[in-house]
C-alpha cells in the first residue's frame, strides 16, 4: 500500500482509534509455494495495550497447515471508503472536466506473527475477551473448558493471537489539496449524502492543516 506523507497518520493514537471502532477485516495467510494467499474475513478485537488482536475460526478451516508453516500474517481493515468525482478535485482556475476522480479511504494494515491457540482453557478465554469486546452489555454465558453451554464446542475451533510487530495506516482525504478544492470536496459530500460519505467527509474535515506545500 503506497502511503504519501499527507495520507499518512498524525501518530499512532489516530489509527488505533479509529481501529477501535472498526473490528472487521480481512487476514491474509501465505499459501503453499506457486498458490496465492488465503484471504479470509473475520471479526477480531484489537487490544492496543497488549499489542495484538484475537479471533477465532473453525477448525475446518484449509489454512491452518499453511498458517503454521508461515506464521507471518497481514490483518487488513478498510472502510470509510467513497468515489470522488472528478469534477470535484478540479484544481483552481482549471475547467471542472480536467479534474482526476479518485478514491478516499481509511486502511489499516497490521502486520502479525500469528499463534495458534489449542489449550480449551486458552481458547475459552479468549472468546471470553472477543465477547467483552462485541458483546460489553452481557446476556450471554461466559465460555469455561469442560462446561456447559459452550464447553463442548471448542473442539471446533481453533483460536488465533495475533502478535502486531508492524503497522501500516493510511488516511487518503485529499489533505494536500489547496484549501478551495477541499471545500468543494466538502460541499460535495454534505450535498450528496451517500453511503460512506459522512464519515468521508468528517475525516476530511478533521485532517486539515496534517500538511503544507512547503514542507
């Protein structure tokens, strides 16, 4: 992922927070030699203070094998994504129809050394931190080795601790734009209120001034 230094995080407090708030994506395992990667869609709860992410998968799964061989994974979050029209990028001065349409964006990229966690009791605990994570309020029984309601099924899976030894973050939100072109980037997304655009548009808003021309 190419990250300009304008598309690039203030610090590490912007994209863990952002992170906290966004716990689906995707984990990419090398596959066998010759063969792509296995790319598969999770929920994880990301705990900065420990530095790593936990989830689970059924045991079933076809990249286990490969997992253990190469245990060196990427967990790869986007969201808060739109379409910018062109016309909307236009730079100053120039007629709406030369403008560059594009993409914003917010990615995450956490690169992991991935363990695989057996134990029941292990594996018990951590579905009991994924679940105070997604499921803070309650309601649900609390999972425990040999117990029931939950004790038998974790035979069925396997859990995953995913050790953070690398980051890649990324903010593209137009910020090295004149400041007229932002705001008709603004305007664009207030008026057309599409999906993802709010949220777009909060991001833009609130990076303003990460850079300068003349830096």
């Amino acid at each position: 992922m190419l990250i300009h230094p304008w598309d690039a995080p203030r610090d590490d407090a912007e994209w863990q927070h952002w992170l906290a708030a966004h716990d689906f994506g995707q984990l990419a395992v090398n596959g066998p030699p010759g063969e792509p990667p296995h790319v598969q869609p999770l929920h994880f709860a990301y705990d900065a203070g420990r530095g790593e992410a936990v989830t689970h998968l059924a045991r079933p799964n076809p990249l286990w094998a490969d997992l253990r061989a190469r245990p060196e994974v990427v967990l790869s979050v986007v969201d808060d994504y739109v379409f910018v029209p062109g016309p909307w990028q236009a730079p100053p001065d120039t007629p709406a129809e030369h403008g560059v349409p594009t993409s914003f964006y917010a990615a995450v990229q956490l690169r992991c050394l991935a363990h695989v966690v057996d134990d029941p009791a292990d594996k018990a605990a951590l579905l009991n931190r994924q679940m105070g994570h997604f499921q803070p309020e309650g309601g649900s029984a609390r999972a425990a080795a040999g117990e029931e309601p939950y004790g038998r099924m974790l035979a069925g899976i396997r859990g995953l601790r995913l050790e953070v030894v690398g980051v890649r973050a990324k903010f593209k939100y137009a910020a090295h734009k004149p400041e007229e072109v932002q705001d008709r980037i603004v305007a664009g997304l207030t008026s057309r209120g599409g999906t993802g655009d709010a949220a777009a548009r909060e991001h833009q808003l609130r990076r303003r001034g990460v850079w300068s021309p003349t830096r």
